[in-house]
C-alpha cells in the first residue's frame, strides 16, 4: 500500500510518496518519492492576513500536479494538510473551495496542537535513548511545535507562532519569546537534564553545514558558530559560499537562532537531527487511519457472513 501526504506549509508545499513498513518492531516510513515546491504563502498571510489571487494560482497548479503525481505512482490513500499560514489566513476557506473545486484535492486546515501531534509521530524514526529527557524541537516556516519526551512517551507539547517566515515578516507576536521561555523552564530537571532534538528542512541544512556526521548529534557551540558564520554574510554572499536555494538561504539564519535561543533556555548541549518532518508524521498518521478503516471494513463484512450464515441455517 502506498500512501501519499501533502503539506501545505508557511514556506513550502512537499509532497511524500511513500510505503509504512510495519516489519520492525515501530513502523518506518519508507520514503518513495518527495517534492517541494517552495510557494512561501506566509509571505503573504503574515504580512497582508490573506493568501494573494497569485498564490492561490501557484497552489491550484501545484495540487493538480501533485494530483497527477498520485495517480501515475497508483497511491489509494493521501490527505492534504495546512498548517500556520493557513491557520492565519482570512480567506482560507475560499482557498479550500477553489483548490478543491481546480485540482479535486480536499485540504484540512490543523490546529497547532494536531500539528505537534503529527510531528511527535516522527519520534519513533529517531535513535533515543530510553532513559533521557528530550525536548522535540519542530521548526517551520509559521510556527515552531515543542515537545517534551521522557522515557519514551510524550508528557506534554506546545505550539507557538514563532517561524522562519513570520520572524522575517516581523510579525511574531509580543510576548511569544517570554511565553517559550516560560513553557522551557516549567520541562527543566536538575536531575533529568534535556537533549534537544530538531526537525524540518532547516535543521538538516544546518548539521551539512556544521559537517557532523548523520547520526551525531551536532554540539551546541558548532551550531553557534555555524550560525555566526551565516549572519556574517549577506543573502546571495551565503547563496553562493553554502550552495542554498534561495528560499532556504534567507529562513535558515532564523531558523538557526530559534533552535539556539531554545536550546539555551533549555539548557541542551547538543541537538540530534533525524531526517525528518511534519509530512513523515502525516504518512503514519494516514497509515493508521487506513489500518482502522480495514479492520472496520472486516468487522462489517464478518458481520454480514454471520448473518448469511443464520440464515442458510434457519432454511
């Protein structure tokens, strides 16, 4: 069975393509295929609060292509789902309905907290220790999704409207650094200190750039010195010295201090980069919602052969 998820972000559009392998004792998620498109639709909701008639074009286009992609790859389940700017924007319903109405493709808008939960279905993916404190740091291009994990379950998460897009719009609102900060110190244990671990495309960016090894965690100094060395350059001087595309080589310096801004409240010393995002946690979702549609469907259908079944006997 094939799965396909589309996420519809502040920064970029991505769309996976990809099977659930249940051999293991968690599920994996074996990635077939993955696009992005970088629309950046926070451009426009952070800054005016609707989605512009051009944006609503580029993302018409987009879900038809990404529709005939499922259909060439023969997947039978996927869900599109909209996250910060879309939560943001006022006119969002209007973009469902013409999105719909172009590309045949539903979209459900999440709230923050779902979003968090979808990302917590990536923890299974990550190489943890048991016996630690994690603080599951998601940053996007609308919001950022912490998460604290003690022996291997989610005690508590939290989303806050602080994202690589918004923060260059300048639109993060007063008193959401204070409120993180909060949030961080109520998780902090003398006894059980925090382990940072960072998801979404920026994340992975930055632990290339500081060159640690992929399953490493990257020091918390390297990352600072990663991050000076970005800021210290203007946005096509840190296109060309690091290779980025341009819609990463403007996010990624945000991106940077947000994870270090939360990793010093938080007291974390290194920070573990699995290799994956929200839309890994959307295929699992979808997963289990297939599994659960089956197991319905087989309960109808036993239901039925028992009824078939006193029938045949009653003549």
């Amino acid at each position: 069975m094939k799965y396909g998820a589309i996420d519809i972000g502040s920064n970029a559009v991505r769309l996976l393509i990809a099977k659930v392998d249940e051999a293991e004792i968690l599920p994996v998620v074996d990635k077939l295929s993955f696009f992005r498109v970088p629309l950046r639709l926070g451009a426009d909701v952070f800054s005016s609060g609707v989605v512009s008639d051009s944006k609503v074009k580029d993302l018409v286009k987009t879900m038809r292509a990404f529709w005939y992609l499922l259909d060439v790859h023969d997947v039978e389940w996927f869900h599109a789902f909209a996250t910060s700017a879309m939560r943001d924007a006022e006119n969002a319903d209007e973009v469902i309905r013409k999105v719909k109405k172009a590309s045949n493709v539903d979209i459900r808008v999440i709230s923050g907290d779902e979003e968090a939960d979808l990302i917590y279905k990536n923890f299974s993916q990550a190489v943890v220790e048991p016996d630690k404190d994690y603080l599951y740091i998601d940053v996007g291009g609308g919001s950022t999704e912490l998460t604290l994990i003690r022996a291997g379950e989610r005690v508590k998460s939290k989303s806050f409207q602080l994202g690589t897009v918004r923060w260059l719009a300048e639109r993060i609102p007063d008193g959401e650094w204070s409120a993180v900060e909060a949030y961080v110190e109520n998780l902090q244990s003398e006894e059980r200190p925090l382990y940072a671990i960072g998801t979404g495309g920026n994340a992975n960016r930055l632990q290339r750039l500081a060159l640690t090894p992929r399953d490493e965690a990257i020091p918390r100094i390297q990352l600072e010195q990663v991050y000076e060395d970005l800021a210290s350059l203007g946005l096509e001087e840190r296109r060309a010295k690091y290779h980025l595309k341009p819609d990463r080589a403007d996010v990624i310096v945000p991106a940077a201090e947000i994870y270090l801004r939360i990793m010093a409240m938080a007291g974390c010393s290194h920070m573990l980069v699995p290799k994956v995002g929200l839309v890994d946690g959307m295929v699992l979702d979808i997963h289990e919602q297939w599994k659960s549609e089956e197991m319905q469907n087989k309960r109808r259908a036993d239901k039925r052969a028992k009824k078939k079944s006193k029938k045949k006997e009653g003549h």
